[in-house]
C-alpha cells in the first residue's frame, strides 16, 4: 500500500477525483479503469512490467500514451489517464492508500 494525494474537484460535470503524483513525477502515472485507479507506472523499478515500458520509450519506439492504447485495443479494455479539468474548483485534498499493481506482464508482450 502506497499513500497518493487525491484531488476533488467541482467541475461543470460533478465532482471529479484525480490522484495527483505532483509537479516532480518522471516516469510515473496512474492508469484508471473508467474513474478508477487501477494500476501504476514507475518505469524508475526493477519490476518486469515497468522495465517494459521504460524500454519501449527509451527506444523512442513507442509513448506512453501509444502503449495504453495499444493495451485498449488488444485486450478490450478502456484505460487511461486522467486529465485535470480546465475549470476546476478544489474541494478537498486527502492522502489515501491505494494498493496500485504495474501492467500486467502479458498486456506487454505484443506490443
């Protein structure tokens, strides 16, 4: 379990929750399920997954954005990332603890 800043916001929409890795992140990001955090990417670790996609980038192969959509369309899934609202409203700030995994291994292998 990991703590993650999570950010609610009013939006012309409702309320929208984003987790927030702040301004110094490289190399890391929340991948939802609709408007849910399901996995984290660190391509700074040492786990099989991460080291994947670090490799996919470096090589100036593919981009992250390029990988998620790849996933979508492979294994029909709807991932992506979150993006902040152009007009948003804070409502709250709060630490929480998410249990994130990297991508599954086997989403990687054809891409």
């Amino acid at each position: 379990m990991s703590k993650y800043l999570e950010l609610s916001f009013y939006t012309w929409r409702g309320i929208k929750k984003i987790i927030d890795l702040g301004d110094f992140s490289y190399g890391d990001w929340v991948v939802y399920e609709g408007s849910t955090p399901k996995y984290f990417v660190d391509v700074n670790t040492e786990n099989k997954s991460d080291m994947i996609i670090n490799s996919l980038i470096n090589k100036g192969v593919e981009t992250i954005e390029s990988i998620i959509s790849k996933i979508n369309i492979e294994q029909g899934t709807k991932l992506h990332f979150a993006n902040m609202p152009l007009f948003r409203l804070v409502k709250k700030e709060e630490l929480i603890e998410l249990d994130l995994p990297p991508l599954p291994v086997d989403w990687l292998k054809n891409i």
